[in-house]
C-alpha cells in the first residue's frame, strides 16, 4: 500500500523534505567563486548537481533562492566545481554557514586555497578535484536557478588516479540524503551494460 502526497496540498517545504530524502544519494559540488569586487572569495555546498552534456562539457547545479553562490556567478561568469571528498566533510558542512555575504568561507573556515589555471575563482587545495568553468547559461524555474557551467580545465590530484583514471575507492565522495543525513560510498559494484547484440544474457 502506497502514500499519496500531493505537492499543491502538502506545501513546498514539506513536499522539498521528501523530494530530498527520495531522490538520493545526490553529489555534492563544492563551488568556489569571486565576488564582483574581486576579493571575497565564496565556497558553499550544493547538492543539486549533475554533468549536463558530454561535448561541449557542461556541468549544472542548481541554486535554491538567490545565495552568493549565484550572485556570484552572474557577476562575474566564472565558478569552481571542487570534489567533496570525505576527509574533509566538517569543512564542506562549515562552508554551508549563511555567513555575509561580504565574509568569504574559505577565510572564515580555515579552508586552504590555490590559484586556478583558467578561471579566477581559487580552488580548494585539499580537494582531489578541481572543474574550473565559465558561465553557459541560466535558468530560473520557480524559486531555484539552474546554473550551466561549460568546463574549462580539470585538475586531478594523482594520488586518485589508478591506471589513470580517478578511482572512486581513493577519491571517497560525500553525498547528500534526506534531512541532515550523508553519505558515503558502500560497496561497489562492476557490471557491464548489455549489448542487444548479447541480449537475452546469459
């Protein structure tokens, strides 16, 4: 027996909290960006995140209400996808903080940064991964603008690479589930997907 849950009846907040703790585990991009001023460096979470083309690479998340994060981003075309890894999930929640606008994560946290190679906005140094982007497009849907970000360089650290190629049992990404919950990779899986060629398998 199911539950029926209507969003017009239910209410945005209530319907929010169950979309969050059904559509799981969501990635989280960590994205670091300048102010127009050029100085106050902002970092924030989000956990509305996906790849949104192969070619040209694009890149999308989502902001819920306008946050500096977007502000950001509009002023100045520009933003920092760093990889969420999980030895650095208290600072990743830290960097949540509605701080001021004009007090940047990285200072406030204690979150060591580094220059990038394409775009303005530094890059967090302890982050495996670092996708530098200039703004593609926006799109404001209800009280949430989705951002597109056509990636420009990717810097990976060695140390997660095996065979070269990023390994997820060395890069141990944090994701997000319903509430205040979090999660981290379990038990992985290798399975090939089926040719219709080999279809029925065996």
């Amino acid at each position: 027996m199911r539950v029926d849950h209507d969003p017009e009846s239910l209410g945005a907040g209530a319907f929010y909290r169950l979309l969050t703790a059904v559509v799981v585990p969501r990635p989280i991009a960590w994205v670091s960006t300048l102010a127009a001023d050029g100085t106050t460096a902002n970092l924030a979470p989000h956990s509305f995140f996906t790849v949104a083309c192969t070619d040209p690479p694009v890149v999308q998340f989502t902001s819920v209400g306008r946050k500096d994060t977007l502000r950001n981003v509009e002023a100045t075309g520009e933003f920092v996808v760093n990889f969420a890894p999980e030895p650095l999930f208290g600072q990743i929640n830290a960097s949540g903080t509605d701080f001021p606008a004009d007090e940047g994560e990285f200072d406030a946290v204690g979150i060591e940064r580094e220059p990038s190679l394409r775009v303005k906005p530094p890059r967090v140094a302890a982050s495996p991964v670092a996708l530098e982007c200039r703004l593609h497009s926006t799109l404001g849907i209800g009280n949430s603008t989705l951002v597109l970000g056509r990636v420009v360089h990717a810097a990976v650290d060695e140390d997660v690479l095996v065979d070269g190629h990023p390994d997820i049992r060395r890069l141990r990404p944090l994701a997000r589930l319903g509430r205040d919950e979090w999660g981290t990779v379990g038990e992985v899986h290798e399975r090939a997907r089926i040719a219709y060629r080999d279809w029925p398998p065996s």
